[in-house]
C-alpha cells in the first residue's frame, strides 16, 4: 500500500477541519460583537418595509378608485341609502 495518499488526505482533513473550525469561531465572534446595531438596522428595515407597504396599498386604492369613476362602474358596492 501506499502511503503518500494516506499522508495527503490525512494533512488535507487536518488543514480544512482547522480551517472550517476557526471560520465558525469567527463568524461567531463577529456575530456576538455587532447583535445591538443588527437589532437596531432589522427595526428600521422593517419600518421602512411597512411604510412602502401601506403607501402603496394606499396608491393602489387612489388607481381603484380613479379608474372606476373613469370607466362608470357603481363604488357604492350597493349601499344605497
């Protein structure tokens, strides 16, 4: 048998698993350090999704409605009073 293969494959899991095990040790790091200003910067996102939201659930009300005075068409949706 041959060992160059059973000394390169061993030195290459040896070097990745080193690797992949201080990335994940950083990233954790990374991730504990900066939790305040993630918090902070997903709440104004997500205000800001929120107000594109409703602004343009409000255009397409204003289109609704302007379109159906244009073509005629009945908005009372039959409360006649």
């Amino acid at each position: 048998m041959e060992w160059i293969p059973i000394v390169l494959v061993t030195f290459k899991v040896l070097v990745l698993g080193t690797g992949m095990f201080f990335a994940v040790k950083w990233h954790y790091d990374q991730g504990k350090k900066g939790k305040e200003k993630e918090k902070r910067g997903v709440l104004r996102a997500g205000g800001k999704v929120a107000a594109v939201f409703v602004l343009s659930l409000l255009g397409l009300g204003v289109v609704t409605f302007v379109l159906m005075r244009t073509l005629g068409l009945d908005w009372m949706l039959g409360l006649d009073y």
